[in-house]
C-alpha cells in the first residue's frame, strides 16, 4: 500500500533532490518535523501547505491530523 509519505518522497527526488533531509534543508522546513510525519504518517495541514508549496503540489487534502481541537456540537 502507498502511502502519502511514498508520494511526497517519491516527488522529492524526481524533482532532483538526493533525499528528504536535502529537501528540507533547501527549503527551510524542520527535517525533525518533515522526517516525524514520514515515519508515523500523520501529516498536519501546516507541514503538507509547506512542502506541497516547495514541490508544487496541493497536498493539504492527505492532511491525517490537525493542530487544536474541533468544537463538538452542542
């Protein structure tokens, strides 16, 4: 099964870098942050709008996690 990080690294080195950790550095996105949600595979919005912006891709819509909580109704 592919998975969102597959495709964003995938993306990464077609567009010429040799891995994530050069991605992130060229960037300026967090390798701590960018390598945590690769592992786990929970991509906030904040972090897919970062690299789908350096990649030129929308990314925000495979977003598995969100900062804050929802409001539930009343």
């Amino acid at each position: 099964m592919v998975n969102v990080g597959d495709i964003i690294l995938r993306e990464i080195l077609q567009k010429g870098y040799k891995n994530g950790v050069e991605f992130c550095e060229a960037n300026g996105i967090s390798k701590n942050t960018f390598s945590q949600s690769v592992r786990m595979n929970s991509w906030t919005v904040e972090v897919l709008d970062k690299v789908g912006k350096a990649l030129s891709l929308e990314l925000k819509s495979f977003a598995t996690a969100k900062k804050g909580r929802e409001k539930k109704g009343v």
